[in-house]
C-alpha cells in the first residue's frame, strides 16, 4: 500500500511514483486511533545511488527529518489502524 495526501493530485502522484492505474485501487482511509505513526519523506531524497558513503548517510539524514512540503514527491509511511472510507477509483 502506498498512501499520500489528499492534497496532491493522485494521478500526478501515480506518474510521479512510476505506477500504472490499471491494477490497482484508489482508497480513502481513515486513521483509527491516536497511537498511529505517520512519516512524511521527501522520495526525492531516495535517489542517491551515485554518491559516496557519507554523501548517502547525509542524504539518509535529511530523508528522516522528514518531508518540508507535501508535494508529489513526498511519501506518507503509517504504522497503525486504519479503515476505509471510500473507494475513490476501482480497477481490478
């Protein structure tokens, strides 16, 4: 499952991530209670193959300060309950 903010333009975000809606659902959940975790990380930050060891522990660093803006480069990680509000887009 991979999840981002309502905010963003989902089918920008799905071309952005390298997916294809074809196979796969569109959900609106709902986050149960307060003891859940979100993490908001710039994917942007991912990309750093091409550097040297400390360049990518710096990189690593900046990712876990978690993202600035919510845009479509920017990953939502949740650790919780959640239910399912709506299917916005069914595809299977």
């Amino acid at each position: 499952m991979f999840l981002f903010n309502t905010d963003v333009d989902y089918k920008k975000y799905v071309e952005n991530m390298g997916f294809d809606l074809t196979n796969r659902n569109l959900l609106k959940i709902e986050v149960l209670n307060n003891k859940s975790n979100l993490f908001y990380g710039d994917m942007s930050l991912l990309n750093c193959n091409s550097k040297r060891y400390y360049g990518m522990v710096e990189t690593a660093r900046k990712y876990w300060e978690g993202a600035k803006e919510n845009n479509i480069n920017t990953e939502v990680l949740f650790e919780g309950e959640f239910k399912v509000k709506e299917i916005l887009l069914e595809n299977f």
